[in-house]
C-alpha cells in the first residue's frame, strides 16, 4: 500500500509559519477576552453621545448660495426682445462663496468610519483564526466543524453588508456634491436646497444605524463564540488514548 505524500516544507519556513500561527491565537483570545468586551461598551456609549444624537432640526447646515431677486418688468421685456443679444437675454446668477460640507455630519463621519475599519478587521482576524483551527477531514466527529463553518458563514455575510457601509458612505458626498452644485448654479430652484438637507439627514440616520449593526454584530459575535469556545478551538475534542 502506498504511503500518503505529505508536503515539504523547509524547517526555517515552517517555524515562521508556525509563529505566525501561534501570534494569530495569541490576537484572536485577546480580541474576546478584551477587545470586543471594550468595543461593545465604547458604541454603547458612542451611540448616547451629542454627536450622533443631533435632532433633525439642528441638523440643516447653511448653504451660502444667494437667492435671486424675482424678475422686474424691465427684465420680462428684455427677455422677449428679439433684437437684444442672447447674451444679454441671459440673466446671470449671484456669485456663491465657498461652500463648506455639514459640519455635524462631518463630525460624525469622523466617529464612525474608524469603527467600520475596527470592524473589518476584526473579521479578517477572526475568520483566518478559525479557518487554521479547522481539522484535517475525516470521517466522523465533526460537529465541531459544523459549529465552525456555522460561524464563518455567519461571518461572510456580515462581512458583505460591512463592505456596503464605505460605499454608501462615499455615495453621500457624490450625491450631496451633485445636489450643491445643482442649488448653486439654478438659485433659483429651491427644492435643490432641500435635496441638500435631505441627503445630510438620510446619512446621519444611516450612520446610527451602522454603529447599531456593528455594535450588535459584535454581540453576536462575542456570544456565539463564548457558548461555542471549546467547540471552535477543539472541533473534535480531546483525544482519547488508544486501548491497543
């Protein structure tokens, strides 16, 4: 009967792997020992703070984009002399300032994206730690890999709405952009302005909402593991002696 090829691997090259392995550990029982014990406490306390409790009525930021007076009769009859240069025909808008970004949203932004980053992380720690516990596949024993595939797979789709959250954050200021340059060049369309407040007071209330699901996520995390630990780091358990 043949023997099993196994891989070669060089003894300097396999210690390096080895201790990799062995720090991997040593981050991931410090991650749920301490880390997102502590995490869980600081966006509680994230979410209560002035920050991201701003009312909707505070919210509104200035728009330093002049409002045109209304046309005067002169004006109406300028614009339907077809003798007058259609340069002339043109009404030119007020000059607008620099126009600064809502300054609250800013200001959460700033709270909030680090956390989405901690979070990533976290998951890429987490999910490599687990794939190494992984046991060589043989028959039998297996609940405690079922236990594991169980949490990556919870953990990938977590890690998908995760990768949304930078998008949309990115979207606001490609949507809020348009909106300002829109108000600022057609002064005289109000409902460009509001689309500005609009687009301020959807993010906000999407950035509670993200700091809601990382808090909770790493609840959820944090308690699947601690139920499960010895499942999750010892998938087929002790192993017995041999009676033979």
């Amino acid at each position: 009967m043949p023997k099993a090829q196994t891989l070669k691997v060089e003894g300097n090259i396999k210690a390096k792997v080895d201790a990799f392995s062995q720090n991997l550990f040593r981050e991931a029982e410090a991650l749920f020992a301490v880390k997102i014990p502590v995490k869980i406490i600081h966006l509680d306390n994230l979410l209560k703070s002035d920050a991201l409790n701003v009312p909707a009525s505070s919210l509104t930021a200035l728009l330093d984009i002049p409002i045109p007076d209304p046309p005067t009769p002169e004006d109406e009859e300028m614009e339907t002399d077809d003798n007058e240069d259609e340069e002339k025909k043109k009404k030119k808008a007020p000059k607008c300032g620099f126009i600064k970004g809502n300054e609250k949203i800013l200001t959460a932004l700033n709270l909030v994206k680090p956390e989405i980053v901690d979070l990533r992380e976290a998951i890429i720690t987490v999910t490599c730690w687990i794939q190494l516990l992984i046991p060589k596949i043989e028959d039998g024993n297996d609940f405690g890999v079922v236990i594991q595939e169980h949490i990556l797979e919870r953990i990938n789709a977590v890690k998908t709405k995760v990768d949304g959250f930078h998008l949309n954050l990115n979207k606001y200021f490609t949507e809020r952009g348009d909106a300002v340059a829109k108000a600022s060049k057609e002064t005289h369309v109000m409902d460009y302005r509001s689309l500005v407040h609009d687009k301020d007071e959807d993010i906000y209330s999407e950035m509670r909402i993200i700091i809601l699901d990382i808090r909770g996520f790493y609840a959820e995390l944090y308690n699947i593991i601690c139920k499960n630990y010895e499942k999750v780091t010892k998938p087929k358990g002790e192993e017995k002696p041999s009676m033979y």
